[in-house]
C-alpha cells in the first residue's frame, strides 16, 4: 500500500529536533512540489505616457489636474518668492500731530506737487503679483542708449582693458582651475552701500533713499564698480551681467544651431553660480537671473528648457514658479525621446530635492507633476538604475510618510500624488537591485499605510498590488511583508471592496498564494482572519463564468462570433482570477489545522468539482492543474466528514478528463488524485473498470521522476486485490517497474524504494510466478547492486552535504524494501 506522505512546508518547523531522516528530507523536497505555482499577472505597458492612464478612475474626471498644458514667459512671476498667506497685524504706531506754524509759514512744510513727469512708484503692494509682459526676446537687449556702453564693455579700448584688468585682480575676485570667477572674502557693507537697489525676489521695496546711480537693464543690480561694493557686487559687474547679457543676445539671433550655445551658456552661469557659492537663495540679485531664464522658454526647445529647469531649481525657485518649472519638466519627460537628455543633467536630483523639502499643502501640485516625471523616467532601464543609484526608493518612503498625515483638506491632492508615486515604485521593483531597499527603508509596512488610508482609491490600490504581486515572489520581501501587522485582514478587506475590479484582485490573490506557499504560519494566520473562507469563496463564486460554460455549443459558438477578442479576454481574465485564488486554496489546506477545516467545507469542494467539471483542459489547463492540486492536498485529510471522501467516485470520474488529456501536468496531478483515493477499495474497483490501470502503467515510461513516483503509488494501492495483480501483470507492470528501478535508482532513493513497494505487492505474497525468470535474474543482479554501500552511493561523493542525504534516504526508503524482496527470491519457495 502507498504511504501516506505527509503535506508540509520545507519551511515548517519539525516536533524532533534530532537530525532529520531520509524520509523526512525527501518527502520535504517532493511535497514542497504540492506548494502551487503560478505566472505572476502581466501588466502591459502604457503606449502614451499620461498623468492618469486610459484605464484610470481619474480619466474622466473634470476636477483632475491636466496632462497637457501650454507654457510661456508670461506664465512665471518676476517675483518667485511666494506669498506667506498670513495677514500682517497693523503695527502699534501713533502719528504725531502737526507742530503749530505761523500764518506765514503756513506752507513751508506741506508737500509741493512736482514739477517734471511723475514715476510710479514701485512699492512692495504690487510686487507680489507682477508678471512678466510677453515681449519679443529682441526687447531682451539693452536699449540703444545702453548698447554703445555694452559695446564698449564687450570690446573695451586699451585704457579700458587696463582698468578691467586691474578690477578682476582686485583682492576681491578670484579665478579656480575652470576659470570661473569666485569672489574673495565677503567685507562688511558700508553705509554707502546699503543704498543698493534691493533685489526684485525679495519682494519687499526699499525704505531707504534710492542710490543715484543706474542699475543694469532688467537685471536689478548696479553696473558700476565703486570700492564700497563687496565682493557679491563685483561678481555681478564682472562676470554674471556680461554672462546674461551674452545669453541674451545669443536669444535674440536665435536659430536652429545657437540652441546648444544657449545650453551652454546655461551650464556656464550656473557653474559661475555654484563656484561662487551664489546658488539656492544666496544670491541677492535671483530675481534677475530668473527674470532672464524665464524669458527664454518662448523659443520652445526641449534641450534648452531642461537647462533653464536646471539653473531655475538649483535657484531654488517655490510658489508659482516652482510649479511652472514642474510641469515644464513634466512636459518635457512626456516624449520618449527626452529621456536621453535627462542622464546629461541634474534634474533628477533636483526633482528628489523638491520631494524631500516641499509639502502638500503648499506645493502640492508641484510635487505632483514632480512625481509624475519621475514616473515616466522609472520606465526607461538607464534612468531606473540612475534613480535607484540615486536613493529615489529612500525619498519615495519619506514622502509616503508625509502624505499619511495630510489633514483631510488636502487629502484629494495627496491621493493625486500617492498615484503617481506608487506607479513610480511599481517600476523600481523591476529592477533586481531595489529588493534590499524596499525592504531596509520599510516601504511595504509604509505602503500598507497607505491601503489603510485609501482603502476606496481604486488607482492608489492597483499600484500597490502591483508592487506586492513583484515584490512578494521573492522570499526576503515576502518575509517582510508577512511580518506587517493586520497584513492579511487587509488584503481580505480589499477584495471584499473591489470585488469586480478584475485587474486588482488577481494581484491581490497571486500576493495571497505567494505568502502562503513559503510558510505554515502564514496560511494559519490567513485561515483565522475574520470573514476569510466567505470572502474567498464569495470571489470564486463571482468568477466562475457558469452562464458561459454552461451553454450549448451552438450558443457559444454564436455568443464568440459577436465579440470574438472580447470574450475570450474576458474569459481568460475570470480563469485569471481563479487560477490563482485555488492556489491560495491549494496552499493553505497543507497546514494540518487548516486542511481538515477545508475539506468539510462543502461550497469550497463543490466550487472545485464544479470548475473540474465546467473547464476544458484546452482552454483552462492552469486553472484545472491547480483544482485538481487542492483536491489532492484535501484527499489527504480522510476524516469522516472530508467532503473529498463523500464525493470520492465522482472526483475520480472528475480526474478521468485530466488524465486522458495531452498535458502532463494535468497528467500528474490527476496521478497524484488517485494515489490517495485509491486507498479505498470502490475506487479502485472504478479504477480497473474504466481501464485506468492500463494508463498508469504506461505512465511508468515517462522520462520524469515524479511522473514515475505517482504512477507506482497507484500501482501499489492497486496490488492489494490479487485480481488486479494478474491484470497488471497481463499489462507488463512488472518489466516497467524493474526498468523504472534501474533508472531512477541511484538518484532517487525514495522512488527507488516506491517501486520496491510496487513489486512486492504485485509479486511477494506468492504470486512471484507473475515475474518471468529474465525478468526476475535482472532485478536480483539490480537489487545486489543497489544494496552495496559503496556501489550505491558512487553517484554522490562530490559534496557531503549530497553525500549525507543520499545515504540517509537510501538506508531508510530503499535498503528495508530491497531486503524484502530479495528474502522472497531467496527462499526454497521461489528457488528454481
């Protein structure tokens, strides 16, 4: 009789802590066989690249932000400081009254209207909201009183080279290895300068007297040199105005081949920029820089653009600026063809930068369209592996944390972010290398924060189901995730709420089968969350697609002619979905606390005849592989009450369809079925009947070892009926089996010993006549072989680990069966 293996996880812990034998190493090894697997669900890419994809619940919405926009000059402030929001309180100050005068001084101190043209004033009221007006960039040139001083100051005379001359020697300025102008030591500012003009970022006006002197055109900043200027004055004069106003003019005769002048030009101010430390906010004269920047996004050139966001966030720009550089940049990395030109710059850092120092309730859009360019990016290889170098998973979990505690206002804008951040991630757990991160920055015990939280947002939890279904086929990440509290009580919660959302719950289901195919703990702690048999079988019920299956061929021949493609991917989805929900099945009913309960649970085996029943092999063969994969694993449970046990002949009529089909998985499984249930004699007796002895002894010339191993414990259930021996006899069992054992021996022990099994119950209680004396000389010489030691164990002397557990399974499996029968062949019964 065929032993009853024990199901269990390679991973369980064993009650004997004493060395394992033969037989519980190799049952490990062969049962961890009945652990199912399964392809992971194949999420085709997007062929466009949108902030919100086709398949969105957020495509149709009008409040959503826009995937396309226009950007010109006009759109950026003059002013990139932001508004603070507060309101100021007025301050505690008491006018003083008027001095009483004299009748005839009566008019002396009262103001006088002016006598020339009256200038508006440029108060600190009016700063905030000034735009830039949308001009040609001809007018970015000096004007024609200033051209002649440009001229001069571009090809200076001998006189002036000298004096130029000697102002960039000037103790003040430096020059490093790249020729870059730094300034030296910053002095303290005199009164006099004090009086400087304020820059225009600042915002705020001056309280002070203005200085007499001009300023340089749109720029904000002196152009004359006096002593009294520190060094910040002097680099300006001499290097950063004559730079823009280079950029400025190369503007103005703009064509085809001066963008990649203009490009570096760009790269040449802020390399100017960061060697004099001048970057960021440091720099007092920002506004006229930028104002310059912003002008030239008119020319409408990709190449150049990406440089202007460069220079524009390593200024570091906020408020509506800010937000207009993010989506510059996000209209930018839309087409494919960019991507290049984001590995020659340092945009993503500086994208990284923004998500590590902005809020939502500030910048919420500008982090949006932030992370949506970091989302089209992660689908580029090069770039994925820039991102991950560059610590992007380590960012993305601080941002998580920050938008979990968004306060309800801004929870809308949260959830617009959180969806590209999560497509964003479910990139990066493409690649090999961003497993060890996801799982030391505890991105998958943030991420199942964010189910909590967005349990209703179908976009936010296909993302992270996707993620999962990755992430989870890997053990160190599956562990991790095993280990977040109220894992599985989530998951069920979630595919109780999405239920039709096909795409969600196959994730869902392939993140379910991968936590309980690796450990005994999990599929006991799945079992006893609450709602989880209903919640499970209430999907399958869903799914089972009766209506169609059920029908005529005429009607489904006519339902297929309608919609041919659309049918069979709806039906192909639905087996999907099943597919890997019987694999959680499967899976679980292996602990021996779980198995028992499920196989009394009569909807869960009369769903899984059901699916035997309605499916073909042809077109559902994953799907009928791992139905019959739970059966099996239930039939091992042969309680009273097993519903496998009262409905055992017609899951052996069940069985028939896979048997005879031409997949050998199926094949396999529907073996491993009637290993179990042939243990009793009406099935058996089905099994002779319907011929089924003939097929599983040619199963004994399969070339796979498992394949063999099922097929003999069929065999050696079938022998307990001496009938039946002289029909397996009749069929060339025994030359098979002897075959079998000289093949598989010396690298399978246990197989080995399961043929052994075989042949002693169709030849050892006195039916050794059944065995020819050929045939009988050949498995003597073949059992003398195999029972010495060191004839048996040749095979495996490479390692000692090898060595030590083929010596264990051939002394515990093999060498009791052998004995046996070679004692029959050698008692004067059976003594020719």
């Amino acid at each position: 009789m065929e032993t009853k293996h024990e199901i269990r996880s390679p991973l369980s812990q064993r009650r004997n802590s004493l060395r394992k034998t033969c037989a519980e190493i190799v049952r490990e090894a062969r049962q961890s066989l009945r652990v199912q697997s399964t392809q992971r669900p194949f999420t085709p890419r997007d062929g466009q690249r949108h902030l919100f994809g086709t398949n969105s619940v957020r495509a149709g919405h009008e409040g959503r932000p826009p995937s396309a926009f226009s950007l010109h000059a006009q759109n950026f402030d003059a002013d990139s400081r932001p508004g603070s929001g507060t309101r100021l309180s007025p301050l505690s100050h008491k006018p003083k009254l008027p001095v009483p005068c004299s009748a005839e001084d009566s008019f002396k101190d009262f103001p006088k209207a002016p006598t020339g043209p009256v200038e508006a004033r440029k108060g600190s009221g009016r700063a905030r909201s000034r735009l830039l007006k949308p001009a040609p960039l001809t007018s970015l040139l000096p004007s024609e009183a200033c051209t002649d001083g440009l001229k001069e100051r571009l090809n200076p005379g001998p006189e002036q080279q000298q004096l130029s001359a000697k102002q960039l020697c000037s103790p003040d300025l430096a020059t490093d290895h790249r020729g870059h102008l730094k300034p030296g030591p910053r002095k303290a500012a005199s009164k006099s300068s004090k009086n400087i003009q304020p820059d225009l970022d600042s915002g705020v006006g001056p309280t002070g007297r203005r200085a007499e002197h001009k300023t340089g055109p749109g720029y904000g900043g002196s152009t004359t040199c006096t002593d009294e200027e520190d060094a910040e004055s002097l680099m300006w004069n001499n290097v950063l105005l004559p730079l823009l106003q280079e950029l400025e003019s190369a503007a103005a005769g703009s064509s085809g081949g001066s963008v990649d002048r203009l490009c570096d030009l760009c790269e040449r101010l802020r390399g100017t920029l960061a060697d004099a430390d001048m970057l960021g906010r440091r720099c007092k004269r920002r506004s006229g820089i930028l104002r310059t920047l912003f002008r030239l996004v008119d020319l409408d050139s990709a190449q150049l653009n990406l440089r202007i966001a460069e220079l524009c966030l390593a200024l570091r720009v906020s408020g509506n600026n800010l937000l207009n550089i993010c989506k510059l940049v996000f209209q930018i990395s839309r087409s494919e063809s960019n991507d290049i030109l984001f590995e020659k710059t340092s945009v993503i850092d500086s994208l990284l930068s923004v998500l590590n120092n902005e809020d939502v309730p500030v910048s919420g859009e500008a982090l949006l369209y932030c992370v949506a360019t970091l989302k089209f990016l992660s689908g580029n290889a090069t770039i994925l592996g820039l991102l991950l170098a560059k610590n992007c998973i380590g960012v993305a979990q601080e941002v998580i944390q920050k938008l979990c505690m968004v306060t309800d206002s801004n929870v809308t804008a949260a959830g617009h972010i959180l969806v590209q951040l999560t497509a964003t991630l479910r990139n990066l757990a493409d690649h090999s290398d961003s497993r060890a991160p996801f799982v030391s920055f505890g991105v998958l015990p943030a991420l199942c924060l964010v189910l909590h939280r967005y349990r209703e947002d179908k976009d936010i939890c296909t993302n992270i189901s996707r993620i999962f279904s990755k992430l989870s086929s890997y053990s160190e990440c599956c562990l991790t995730l095993a280990r977040t509290p109220d894992c599985y009580a989530l998951i069920l919660d979630l595919l109780s709420k999405h239920l039709q959302k096909q795409d969600l719950v196959v994730r869902l289901l392939f993140t379910l089968g991968n936590l309980t195919a690796k450990s005994d703990e999990s599929r006991q702690q799945l079992f006893q969350c609450k709602d989880c048999m209903p919640t499970l079988l209430r999907i399958y019920n869903s799914y089972q697609r009766r209506n169609v299956s059920l029908s005529t061929a005429s009607q489904r021949e006519a339902f297929s002619s309608r919609e041919p493609a659309a049918a069979a991917a709806a039906a192909a989805a639905a087996d999907d979905v099943l597919v890997k929900l019987v694999r959680v099945l499967a899976n679980m009913c292996i602990h021996p606390a779980v198995g028992p309960s499920l196989a009394t649970n009569a909807t869960c085996i009369q769903l899984l005849m059901e699916t035997l029943e309605l499916r073909s092999v042809h077109e559902s063969e994953e799907l009928l592989v791992n139905a019959a994969a739970a059966i099996n694993n239930l039939s091992y449970y042969q309680e009273e009450n097993s519903e496998i046990r009262h409905n055992q002949l017609t899951v052996a009529k069940l069985m028939l369809k896979l048997l005879l089909s031409s997949s050998m998985d199926a094949m396999l499984e529907a073996t491993r079925v009637y290993g179990n249930l042939s243990l009793h004699k009406d099935v058996r007796d089905f099994l002779m009947e319907n011929k089924v002895h003939k097929f599983v002894v040619t199963l004994l010339n399969s070339k796979r070892a498992e394949m063999c191993f099922s097929a003999c414990g069929v065999l050696t259930n079938l022998t307990l009926e001496p009938p039946n021996r002289v029909c397996l006899a009749l069929e060339g069992a025994c030359a098979k089996l002897v075959d079998c054992l000289r093949d598989f021996g010396p690298a399978d022990w246990q197989l080995a010993g399961q043929a052994c099994q075989a042949l002693w119950n169709l030849i050892g209680h006195g039916s050794d006549k059944l065995l020819h004396t050929e045939e009988r000389e050949r498995l003597l010489e073949i059992l003398a072989a195999y029972s010495d030691e060191e004839e048996a164990l040749k095979w495996t002397q490479n390692e000692d680990d090898e060595e030590d557990f083929h010596r264990a399974c051939w002394e515990s499996e093999f060498l009791p069966v052998a004995h046996k029968l070679m004692k029959v062949f050698h008692s004067p019964e059976t003594t020719v």
